[in-house]
C-alpha cells in the first residue's frame, strides 16, 4: 500500500469512527431525555450494545 493509498484508508477511517461516535451521542441524548440508561434505550430501539471490560 502506498503512503498516499493509507493516508485515504486512515482517513476514511476516522470519518467512520467520527459518524459512528456522533450516531452513538445521539442515542445517549435520547436516553437522557426519556430518562433511561444507555443500555435501557438500546434494549428498548433494539440496538446491540456490547460493553468489553
């Protein structure tokens, strides 16, 4: 791979990562405006929430 081909696969990356923390605020929001827990909301919209120690 290229410095140029990783600099675009890195960056691509951290668009995903940036998107995916951003969608994950947004549920956290949510939670708090009903007044559940992170893994209360996720049960209830059925999202997957897997918590490594």
């Amino acid at each position: 791979m290229t410095d140029a081909e990783w600099e675009k696969l890195s960056d691509a990356i951290d668009t995903v990562e940036m998107a995916n923390a951003d969608q994950w605020q947004a549920v956290a929001d949510v939670a708090d405006q009903r007044g559940l827990t992170l893994a209360e909301i996720t049960r209830e919209l059925e999202i997957p929430l897997i918590i490594k120690p």
